[in-house]
C-alpha cells in the first residue's frame, strides 16, 4: 500500500471509548502496514492529567484488547514512538498554547484535528484553535456524529467550525461509509453495465435497508436517552446508505460531483409529516427479553435511562423518492437495538418475470434479489431461479456470492482505517458536505415534530425479537415481508 504523508493528528477524546475501541488501532494497523512514516505525530488530547507514559498504558491495553490477536510488541514500540499526549481542557486557553508547543516547527505537514468529543464542544475547540493560530492552511477537521440535534442546532455548530476551517477542510465522518461492502456497491453500480439498466422503477420492486444491533445501549445511555434512534442512526447512517443506493450516476469521481448526486436524492425524499409520518413510521422501545440465550434488562431498566422515558431504540420508515428514476418504489428502512443479531443489509428485489414458463417456487417474494451484505459479515449475494437436478423443468432458487474476506484473503481495511487514510490524503468523496447535512436534517425534523404532535409512546417490543409487530405490518400492507421474516 501507497505510504501516506506526513501528518500530525490531534484526537481530542483521545482517552474516550471510540478513540480506544476504534481509532488509535485503526492507526496501528496502518503503522504495521508501513504506511505511516516515523515522522508521524499522533497526540492524544483530553482533560484528564495524564503523562505520556500513562497514555501509552492506556493506549496499549486497548490495542492488545481490540486488535484479534494483530497485536505485538516489536510493532508496538514503533507505533509507540508517534504517539504523544496532551492535557486540553476545551474552554482552558493555557491547554491550547501547549498544544501549539508540541506543533511548533510542523506547520507543513498534514495537519488534522479529529473530534472525539461531545458535540456541543466541536465549535468550541475550533475556535480555540483559531485562535491559537493551530489552523493551517494543510489542516483538516474531523467531525463524528451527530452534528447537532436539529437543523438549527446543526446549522449553528457548521457556522462556528466554519469561522476556523473552510468547508473543503471539515470532513464530517460516517464510518458506514468506510465499509468495503459501501464502496463495492458504488463499483457494483457505476463500474459494472450488469445492473444498469435494472436499477430503476419498472425493475426494482422494492428496496430494504436494516441496520440491526443486538447490543444495548452499553454506557451511552445519557447520550442516547438524548437522541433516540432517529438521530443516532437514520439521519446520517441510514440516509447516506439510501442516497449510494438511489443516485444517478455522477459525471466524474470527483467528490463535489459524487455529494451534488447524494443531495439530489436527499431533495427527492418525499416529505414525511403529520400523519403521513405517522403512517409511515414505527418507533419501538425495547423491554427484558433475551439475546444469545442470555437474559437482558429493558431499556427502561438500563442505568442512567429515565423510568418514563419515551425515546425510541427502534426505528422503521417506508420512504418513497420522488424522482423518474424511483417514483413508484417504495423503500422500506429500520434500525433498532436489542434485536435477534447483528446485521446489516441492504436488499434490492427486482420484479417477477411478466410470463413464467416453468414450475416455480410458492415464495415468489423470495426470488431474484440482491442482498448486499455490510455486517457481521461483508458480501454481496445474488439470488436467481435455476433448473432443479432431474427430470423436468422444476426452478429452485439458487445463490450467486462473493464473501469479500474470502475473495480477497483477508485483505480489507476496517471502515474507520479507510476513512483516516481517505482523512490524511484529502479525498472527501465518502464524507458529508454541508448542505447535505443541512438536507438531512430538514427531512428528519418534521417526524420527530409529528411524533411530539400525535404524543404516542414507542410500541413495546421483547428485546431478542426483530422489533414491534407494527414494523411487519409497515411493510405485509404493501404485499412484502422483512428478509428475516421469509
């Protein structure tokens, strides 16, 4: 793999559960890949006084727990060696002239700042920077998500980062979008003719997008007792999956024209309010049940969650785009925690043959889809009809896959290592810009406001199950099923 250039990153959060868990052993992997040079500087940034070398326990401990038995010690003492860490308490402007030492002189490298933090504290750290004189012109700034609770408070966070940084220089970050199976289904549709000409109304017969979590709500509970599922996933991680799926084809690879093809799709999603939000959604919340055989409490029973709150931990939606490629297909999306396993799909159903000539299969919702598989597991399997062995003409359905681990021995990075590489280079292509946030966010506003409006509480589902029966419901009333209900 190409080396990447020089660059200083700046992890604020450097000491939370994602920079641990996700972003300092992605940064490994690509050291033990050889493609970060020794010149690299990685700083660990957060409140807590920590030395060094009490960072570099912590880190340490964290790469031998995440990293599947990638991890050892000669690598280890190389990675080591970029790795600094520095006290930066958000609002403490004495923090950010230390942080300006430890960069003094490395003004031309790559510089980015990646926030791990909350974000009510994005805007603050950008201005601190700027006004520590941090910002240079190779800088870059790394959003998470979510990027506020609303259009307005979205927008307000965008004006103040964009005081610091020019909007070519924040990349707002989906690591759904890092996935190898995300980016196959963009070689899927516009380097392959194969599909082409299915992919549109008239062809398609409907489309499933199901992102499901078997796990709770683990520590974040005040965060997410704050969001709900709505804003956690749809509003970026489920709308980003939807708009790869529906786009036109973009006239070059060039980010821009890539993002101006997302936003298109964005403008097309037929409004979702009032009642027909209500008709069209389903919010669940989950109660005690059991996953993998093991007993689990219910959301309202998790520490930290309200006894009486509302907040949905299940979200499914019928979507419709109204455009000429689409109009007439429906588009059904879901997301919830607490459900029977983790799995994450996207499932394109074509239409019936208009003549069948031969004996076929009773489950005729069954046949001729497409299910590009994004987790655990990463795949994309075709199903067709073919002859059944023996006499006659009997069809059976069969299945045409490529398991990516397979295919390529292994050789794939984890979503988050190619988005820091995608960070480093400055190819934006896979990260949002600004009025596709805006977009988002101006469609998911008016369900929450109508969900407020019609005051229902979530519906109740047993956590191990694959949701509220009103989910099954939301679909069975078009003619389909849920392809985990076939």
């Amino acid at each position: 793999m190409q080396t990447l250039p020089t660059f200083d990153l700046v992890l604020f959060g450097g000491t939370g559960d994602l920079a641990m868990r996700k972003l300092l052993p992605a940064l490994y992997r690509r050291t033990c890949a050889g493609q970060v040079c020794a010149d690299t500087r990685i700083i660990g940034a957060a409140r807590s006084d920590l030395s060094r070398e009490q960072y570099l326990a912590q880190v340490k401990s964290n790469c031998e727990a995440h990293l599947d038995g990638e991890f050892n010690e000669r690598m280890w003492e190389s990675f080591a060696r970029c790795v600094d860490y520095c006290k930066v308490d958000a609002g403490e402007d004495l923090d950010y002239a230390a942080l300006s030492r430890l960069l003094e002189g490395r003004e031309d490298h790559v510089r980015i700042f990646f926030m791990s933090t909350a974000p009510n504290l994005f805007a603050l750290i950008c201005e601190g920077l700027a006004r520590h004189s941090l910002v240079t012109s190779a800088s870059r700034v790394v959003l998470e998500k979510p990027l506020g609770e609303d259009l307005v408070s979205s927008r307000q966070i965008n004006e103040r980062v964009g005081t610091a940084f020019r909007e070519p220089q924040i990349f707002r970050i989906d690591h759904y979008l890092g996935k190898e199976t995300v980016q196959n289904l963009l070689a899927l549709r516009f380097g392959n003719m194969l599909f082409e000409p299915l992919w549109r109304r008239g062809r398609v017969r409907h489309v499933q997008i199901t992102l499901a979590e078997d796990v709770g709500v683990e520590r974040r509970a005040q965060f997410y007792d704050q969001t709900g599922a709505l804003r956690d996933m749809v509003q970026n991680h489920l709308l980003q999956l939807l708009c790869i799926i529906a786009m036109e084809p973009p006239a070059t690879a060039n980010p821009d024209a890539m993002r101006d093809e997302k936003l298109k799709v964005l403008h097309a999603l037929r409004p979702l309010a009032g009642n027909d939000a209500r008709n069209n959604t389903v919010r669940g919340q989950y109660k005690a049940g059991a996953i993998a055989g093991q007993p689990v409490i219910g959301y309202l029973d998790e520490k930290d969650v309200p006894p009486n709150s509302v907040t949905e931990t299940f979200v499914a939606l019928k979507v419709e785009i109204d455009s000429w490629r689409w109009a007439g297909v429906p588009f059904y999306l879901r997301t919830g925690k607490r459900l029977q396993e983790k799995q994450s799909e996207i499932v394109v159903t074509f239409e019936d043959v208009p003549h069948a000539l031969y004996e076929r299969p009773e489950q005729l919702h069954s046949l001729n889809r497409l299910v590009i598989q994004l987790q655990p597991e990463e795949g994309i399997t075709l199903n067709v009809l073919a002859k059944s062995p023996g006499e006659g003409m009997r069809l059976r359905p069969a299945e045409l896959s490529l398991d990516f681990a397979e295919y390529f021995n292994g050789q794939r990075l984890d979503g988050y290592e190619r988005l820091l590489t995608d960070i480093i280079n400055g190819n934006l292509t896979l990260f949002m810009r600004r009025d596709e946030l805006d977009a988002a966010w101006a469609w998911i506003d008016p369900i929450r406001e109508a969900w407020q409006q019609y005051e229902e509480r979530p519906k109740a589902y047993i956590a191990g199950t694959w949701g509220p029966a009103a989910a099954s419901s939301l679909i069975v009333r078009d003619g389909f099923v849920w392809r985990n209900e076939l």
